[in-house]
C-alpha cells in the first residue's frame, strides 16, 4: 500500500472507499493498465465500460507493443501476469518487407536488428491483452469492472469529490475520475470544452485471415513478417483526383502452441490486415461513407484491389469475413493541448490524443499513460500534483507518437497535413 494516497482530504469525513478511491471511464487497454498499476500501489478503483462485455465489438486485432509500452505493461504486471502476456503473444519476427501490390514483388525487405534502447517488442491479439490485463484486479474478489455502464457525465461536488453520472441513472462518488473513454470521451468533452479532433481524410479497413495450408502456399511473402503492399495511382488519376496510395498492411500472428491449449482466450493463427487508404477512393460523400463504415464487406475489399496481385489478394480473399471492420481515421491536433490541470479530473489515451493507426503508437501511447499516471498516483498520492506531473508528461511523448502517426499516414495512404483538416467536434 503506497504512502500518500490522497493529497488535501485530511477534513473529509467520507468513507475511505469515497476519498481515495479511482473511478476509470472505459476498459480499453489505457483504462485496464491503468488498473493494474492501482493495484499494485493499493489505490482502490473502479472502472466502468459502455460495452456489455470484452468482446462486444471489433476494435482491431493484432497490436504492435514497442519499447516503451512493454516495458510500461512489465511495471504494472505481477510477474505472474507479465509471463502470461509474453506466452500469449504471437511470435515476433522482427523484420519487415515492402511490396508492390501488382506483381507481388518485393520494393524493399529487411531484418530489423534493434538498435540500443528499442527494448523488447511484441505482437499482441488485443482481445487477448485485453483479457489479461483484466486478471488480478480485485485482491478481494470483488467486481472492480462494471460493464454496460455508460457514462453520461461528471459533477465536481462541494465535499471535494466528484460524482461520475451514467445513463442508467446511478452514480458513482470517488476522488479523481479518469476519463480513459475513447475517441470521442465525454470526459474530455467536458473537461475542455472547445477540444476537437481532426478528420484526417482516411478509411482504414482492416480484418482477419485464418492461417491455412492453402494460405501459406498463395501468399508465402506475406506470411513472413510485418509487410506493406503499396499501390501507387496511375498518372491520370493521380493527377485528376489525387496522388492517392493505397496500403495495405499485414502480420502474421502465429501463437505458441503449447498455451494455445492452456489459455483460452488465445485465437487460431491467423494474418492481421489493415487495408489503409484516403476516404475519397472509396466514398465521395458523408452518405456513402457511412455505408462503407457500416457494412464494410468482403467485395468492397476485392474490388478496390481487383488490379493486385493474386498473392497479394489471397489475404483479402481468404479473409474471415465475420471480423471485417471499418473506420473512419481521426487524429488530434499534432500538440496534445494544455488546460488547467484539475485535482479531480484527467484523461488518457485516445480520450486525449487519437491518432491514426498507421504510425501503430496509439496503444502503446495509451498503455504508457495508464503507467505513467498511475506512477505518479503512487508516488505523490491523488491530487493536483500527481495529475498534472502526469498530464505535463503525457504531452511530450504523445506529442511525438502523433507525429509519428503523421509520418505513418503520409507514406500509407497520403494523409493531408494536419492545418489542411477537417475539424470535428466531439
Ligand atoms: C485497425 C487498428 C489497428 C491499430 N493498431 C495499433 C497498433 O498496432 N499499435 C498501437 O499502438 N495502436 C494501434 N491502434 C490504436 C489503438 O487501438 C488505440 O490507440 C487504443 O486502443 C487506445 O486505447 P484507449 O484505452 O485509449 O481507448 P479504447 O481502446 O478506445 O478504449 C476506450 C474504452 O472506453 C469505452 N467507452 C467509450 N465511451 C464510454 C462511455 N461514455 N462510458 C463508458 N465507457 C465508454 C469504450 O467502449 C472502450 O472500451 C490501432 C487501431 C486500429 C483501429
């Protein structure tokens, strides 16, 4: 149990569980890390998430975990938890290669070697990091996770606690709400009012393939390591409607077989896909992006790549249907803003700054602020100090992960420079 847990509440005659405790707005993977490192440091929490259960909708599928995350989630972990992260990973071969997408050949393929400093990466099923970060919790039993809650709003009460309201009219009462909710948190919505984000002009739709002996024999160049298919536009159009690459990005995830058995939650192997491209090569209006975003399909995959390569295409073809999804890219200006820090009140992960997947930081930033907040929690106890050591953190490195969004969606599907956006209130 940490020293200092809570700064200024010397006068409260609360309930100990009221003063000190954490309420988290959302179970995704920034909300759950931030979990574990409350765990570990005795600060009582609660979180609560919209979505019925785990696996309520898709969110994506296999996450990239760099240095900075892995070390983050290996802090927060017992190490009981941290083995049975680095057994249900997929094996990581670090290497990459670039393909032209018509002809299947390779542009450009290397091993990576890391170099100093880049520290242990792994490739994680989200569902499954999801699961384990959902281990543990409660020391006590106790449901520390209540699903199907949707937080409406908060209220900064005169007894120096805030009050989390949601939609099924109950309230809970603690002392700093994190708002770990997502894209389009209404914690940050209310906490800094004028926030809002930027329509970055991209669609990415993105799937599973089952990893098949049939797979294997049509596709072997992209069953190998993490590769990128690239399809430049031909002259006229690129002239005409806009020098448009479409990207399309994929990895293996083949799990160790021997826990595939042990733990359940681990999938079959399977080929993760992200098919990135600009918003206009697939919908010229709201409408019709709507639709797209909807009903994403397996023919509207095939149609946009009706020109590859058949061994590029196997992935699309083969895909697994019931897991194709769609989203519409959204990214936060490229500096995280500043607002006056409030004892009572924070935010994390894409609540703060979203980015476009094609840097492939948005989690591992998420996962190191659940770290780094619940650090600072830790050391100085809950209050202005803690939050706004966290918050002036957060805004450096989230900082850089946006740029390196930037960079990502520029090469991937020719992403617009941020002034040059679209933006969207939230
Ligand atoms: C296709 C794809 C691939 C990606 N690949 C990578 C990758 O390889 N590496 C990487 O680092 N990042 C990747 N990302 C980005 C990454 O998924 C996000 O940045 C990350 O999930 C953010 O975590 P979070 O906890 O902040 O938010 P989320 O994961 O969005 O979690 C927010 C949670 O809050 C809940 N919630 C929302 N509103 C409410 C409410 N009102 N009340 C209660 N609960 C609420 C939501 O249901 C959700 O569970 C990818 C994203 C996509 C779409």
């Amino acid at each position: 149990m940490s020293r200092n847990i809570i700064q200024g509440t010397s006068n409260l005659s609360l309930g100990s569980g009221i003063a000190t405790k954490v309420i988290i707005i959302g179970a995704g993977l920034g909300g759950l890390t931030l979990a574990q490192s409350l765990r570990r440091s005795g600060i009582p929490f609660k979180i609560f998430e919209r979505d019925a259960s785990i696996g309520a909708r898709p969110q994506g599928y296999r996450i990239k975990i760099h240095s900075e995350a892995s070390a983050s989630l290996r802090s927060v972990l017992t190490p009981e938890l941290w083995h049975r992260f680095e057994n249900t990973c997929g094996k990581t071969v670090l290497g990459e290669s670039n393909l032209n997408a018509l002809n299947g050949a390779a542009t450009a393929s290397r091993k990576w070697r890391p170099g100093a400093g880049d520290g242990d990466i792994y490739s994680v099923d989200r569902s499954v990091l999801r699961h384990v970060l959902q281990q543990g919790l409660s020391d006590s039993g106790e449901d520390v996770i209540s699903w199907g809650k949707e937080f409406l709003r908060y209220e900064l009460c005169d007894d120096g606690t805030v009050k989390a309201h949601f939609k099924d009219g109950s309230y809970e009462q603690g002392s700093l709400l994190v708002g770990a909710d997502g894209t389009r948190s209404r914690v940050t919505k209310q906490l800094i009012p004028n926030y809002s984000i930027l329509d970055v002009e991209g669609v990415c739709i993105y799937g599973k393939t089952p990893i098949t002996a049939e797979l294997e024999a049509k596709a072997p160049a992209l069953l190998r390591w993490i590769s990128i298919s690239r399809d430049e536009p031909p002259v006229i159009q690129g002239i005409v409607q806009g020098n448009d690459t479409i990207s399309l990005l994929t990895e293996p995830m083949r799990f160790q077989s021997a826990y595939q058995q042990r733990y359940s939650e681990i999938p079959s192997d399977y080929v993760y896909w992200g098919l990135i491209m600009r918003r206009r090569v697939v919908a010229s209006s709201d409408e019709e992006l709507q639709d797209v975003l909807r009903v994403p399909g397996k023919a509207l995959s095939m149609e946009i790549t009706s020109e590859w390569h058949p061994s590029v295409r196997a992935i699309l073809e083969q895909q697994d249907e019931t897991y194709t999804s769609a989203i519409q890219i959204l990214s936060s200006r490229p500096q995280v803003p500043e607002w006056k820090s409030d004892p009572r009140v924070t935010v994390l992960g894409d609540a703060i700054h979203v980015m476009s997947p094609a840097g492939g930081v948005g989690a591992c930033t998420a996962i190191r602020d659940g770290f780094v907040l619940g650090a600072q929690l830790a050391e100085k106890g809950v209050g202005l100090e803690s939050v706004a050591a966290y918050e002036q953190r957060m805004r450096q490195y989230a900082t850089m992960s946006l740029q390196r969004s930037l960079a990502g969606g520029m090469k991937m599907f020719n992403q617009p420079p941020f002034d040059q956006c679209r933006e969207v209130v939230i």
